[in-house]
C-alpha cells in the first residue's frame, strides 16, 4: 500500500450548523458540500484546504457510530483518511499484514468514494479510513 496524500480529516461533531459557521466565520474555510450518508448515520459537511479535506461528522440517529464516539470521547477528531490507488487490493495487504479490519470490503462513502476502515486496536488508536 501507498498511501498518496491524506485525503481529509473527520471531525465529530455534535451540531453541524455551528460547526459550518466556525469553519466558515473564524477559520476562513468554505464549505462546498453537505451530504447525509444513510448507510452510516451521519450528516457531513466538507471543506477544502489545499489537497486534503475537512469532513464535519454530525450524527443522524442517536445510536449511530458519530452519537456513541461523542458520547464516549466528547467532539473531535473521529478518524485521518489516506487516499489509496486501490482499497480493495489494500485491505487484502493490511489483512495479510495482520492489520484487524472493520471493513472487509470496500463500501461507498461520501462523494461517491469507495472507502474502508481500520481498527484502531490495530493502529496504534487511530482510526484509519482508506479512500480511492
Ligand atoms: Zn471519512
């Protein structure tokens, strides 16, 4: 695997409107798109800064993944995406490496992207999205 750049970084939160305007109003940043992901239960809010990407989490159910992260370890940094040529064929190597995985196979995220993620237990904590 060769990761070519971080493709963006997710950050949970727990009110997607207030945390637009922070972006926008304090940082500087535009936001270009927001979009629900149904499969995860999250609202998500993308800015651009250079190459790599800011991705707003806000949780659409209280029992999804983004509502329990928060629940358990407050707003923050949820998870660093790499972006790969090939998911697929980097998920077979990280599991051959021993590398625990939370996705088998890859699953489509926001902006049409096939993505997979890695436990942390295996990642020293972080947890790890790969993204073609
Ligand atoms: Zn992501």
């Amino acid at each position: 695997m060769k990761p070519t750049h971080i493709e963006h970084i997710g950050i949970a939160v727990k009110d997607l409107q207030a945390s637009i305007k922070f972006y926008e109003n304090i940082l500087g940043l535009k936001c270009y798109a927001v979009e629900e992901v149904q499969d995860q239960k999250v609202k998500t809010a993308f800015f651009k800064v250079g190459q790599t990407k800011i991705e707003l989490l806000e949780s659409t159910e209280p029992d999804g993944p983004i509502a329990k992260f928060i629940e358990n370890k407050g707003e923050g940094i949820h998870h660093i995406a790499f972006a790969v040529d090939d998911v697929e064929a980097s998920l077979k190597e990280m599991e051959s490496k021993g590398v625990q995985l939370i996705d088998k196979q890859p699953r489509k995220g926001a902006e049409e992207m096939s993505i997979a993620f890695l436990h942390p237990k295996s990642t020293g904590g972080v947890l790890i999205e790969l993204c073609e």
